[in-house]
C-alpha cells in the first residue's frame, strides 16, 4: 500500500521494503521539488542529478546558464536510467551529501 506523500506525482507501480522510500518507508518529504537531468546512476540507490536554471547578470542585461549537481536516493520501487528526467523532493538527510529522494521519473 502506498501512502500519500502530498505531492502531485503518480506513484511507482512496484511495492519496496526500502525504509528511505517515501512512499512504503517512513521517509517525509519537505521542502523544495526540482527537475533535474540524470547525470550518473552508478552508486548503489544514489544518482547524480544537473539541474539547470537561468541566471541574469543586470550589468550586461542578459542571461547566463547555471548547472548545478545533486545527489539524490532512488527508491528500490523507481527505475531511474542515465538522461532520464526526474522529478525529487527535499527530505531529511540520508547520508553525508544526500538530502533529496526521487519522487517521480518523467522519460
């Protein structure tokens, strides 16, 4: 059984016994939801995300493009490939540099 989480996503089909799941765990999920591009996927339940947002300089009157990396947990219910976009929500620290978790996989 799923729970409701509060957001807006369609839950994975899969059930999980992942206890950082925010659907079948015991994870909550607050904070900030961004999109992001799947940069790497080879560390066991961690990915690397790019998100990419504008940035305006009001000296030269233009934009400039800004990329940062996160890392986020993946659910074991959620199958996340390389250049898939995901959509992750901030939670509560799951390790020393995680503090997102996949919420939603948009291919």
């Amino acid at each position: 059984m799923t729970r409701n989480i509060g957001l807006l996503v369609n839950p994975p089909k899969k059930e999980c016994t992942d206890r950082h799941c925010p659907f079948h765990g015991s994870l909550s999920v607050r904070g900030k939801l961004f999109e992001g591009k799947v940069v790497s996927a080879k560390a066991k339940n961690t990915i690397v995300l790019q998100k990419e947002s504008p940035l305006y300089f009001s000296k030269f009157k233009r934009y400039a493009r800004s990329k940062n990396t996160i890392h986020a947990h993946i659910p074991s219910c959620i199958d996340v490939e390389e250049g898939d976009l995901v959509l992750t929500a901030e939670c509560r620290p799951v390790s020393k540099s995680v503090s997102f978790v996949v919420v939603e996989v948009k291919k």
